[in-house]
C-alpha cells in the first residue's frame, strides 16, 4: 500500500533538515539525496513496512519565491519562450544569490545540473593560444598525448 507523506525543509549550515512530523527529524547534504534519506529514516523507525514506494513531497524553505517555477514549462511562442527563459535565470540566480548550491537550486527548480567537469579536469583545461601582433601564437599547443610539439 502506498502513503504519501510531505516533507519540510529548512535549509542549515550542513545542508537540509527534513521535517517528516512534529517528533521525526533527519537530515541530508543534498536536496536531491532527500528522498531518500526519508526512505531510509522510516524504513529504520518502522522496519515491518516498505517505504520505498511511498509518494514523499520534499518541500525546502527557501526565500526565493520559486514554488510555482516547477510547474511551469516555457511557452513555445517566442516571445513568452523568452519571457519565461529569463524568469528561470532569474529564479536560478536568486537560489544560487540565497548560497544555494547548482545540484541543490537544480533539484528545487525541477531540472537536472547539467553537464560539468571534475575539479582535476577543469585545472587540465587551457583556453586556446592568443595570437600576438604579427600572427605570431603565444605559448606551446600540447599535443593529444601530452608531449610539447
């Protein structure tokens, strides 16, 4: 049998409290990890019942005024497309402005990270060489394999 159960969360220096009732309580770094902990705190105060399949509702508090941000998709029309567009940077840069991190301002608005790079790979990176006056490039261009050419 299915429940469903509504999760607050206020945000604290170690990341979210979950607030499942007034006398059950937990906490996880990451919002997207919440459900989950909520599963596993109730599958260790009532180990007869399965709570894998329980509809759970996480609902942060956050100051940002971007609870109706999830439900709403942009239009298709250009120009509501790029209304909306920027009403979606907006809400993602006061979450991030509230010190929100991208995974957990990402899980609020509904949408995944996207795409980034580990730490150790972005020190790797290099911007290309810039030319200087007379065409000449500055710097070595490494090659695939990592020798200078």
């Amino acid at each position: 049998m299915s429940e469903a159960v509504t999760v607050t969360a206020p945000r604290w220096s170690g990341g979210w409290e979950l607030e499942i009732d007034e006398n059950h309580h937990t906490q996880v770094a990451r919002l997207d990890r919440a459900r989950q902990q909520v599963v596993d705190y109730l599958d260790t105060v009532d180990e007869d019942t399965d709570h894998s399949d329980w509809t759970i509702t996480v609902i942060p508090e956050v100051a940002s005024s971007t609870g109706s941000t999830r439900a709403r998709r942009p239009p298709t029309a250009p120009g509501p497309q790029e209304e909306a567009a920027t009403a979606w940077r907006e809400a993602a840069l006061a979450l991030r402005a509230e010190g929100l991190s991208v995974a957990d301002a990402a899980t609020i608005m509904g949408v995944s990270r996207g795409p980034h790079l580990p730490a150790h790979r972005l020190s790797r990176r290099r911007a290309e060489p810039r030319p200087q006056k007379g065409g000449r490039v500055r710097g070595r261009i490494r090659a695939p394999h990592g020798r200078l050419r």
